[in-house]
C-alpha cells in the first residue's frame, strides 16, 4: 500500500498488487472495487490487517507491504 502526505487518505492512497511474474496494477483507494478487494485481501493468510486500519488514519508518504505469498517466500 502506498499512502502520501497530502490530501485525505482515499484520495492520496492505493494499492499496489504485484504478481510473482513482477507485473504491478495500481488501484486508487478511490477506485469503486477497493471494498471488494479489501474484503478479498482479509480473507489472505498473513494479511496485515490492522496496519491496513493504521495506514488508512496515516498522513505520512510511505509505502508499506501487508501481505506477501507465503508459498513464494519458501522458494527464496
């Protein structure tokens, strides 16, 4: 998730989803799928979801990982 300083938080803040393939797809908060792929997202092993609450509150530019494929870490 990245998060920036300026404005509010949905209008300053995305998703960054990243494939194992290294392909990235930005989605803005301000997006109308985020709901649905917040709900996905906490359904994830391991998924970070009270630094999730935590960044949506932040005022900080950050960019901060709340969840990686534990089966890809196995294979480093």
């Amino acid at each position: 998730m990245r998060t920036c300083a300026d404005g509010s938080w949905q209008e300053h803040a995305c998703f960054l989803l990243g494939s194992a393939s290294g392909r990235w797809q930005v989605v803005p908060f301000s997006h109308p799928v985020v709901c649905q792929l917040i709900g996905k997202l906490r359904t994830l092993p391991g998924f970070d979801d009270n630094r999730l609450l935590d960044l949506i509150g932040s005022n900080q530019t950050e960019i901060v990982v709340l969840w990686r494929d534990p089966t890809l870490a196995r294979n480093r």
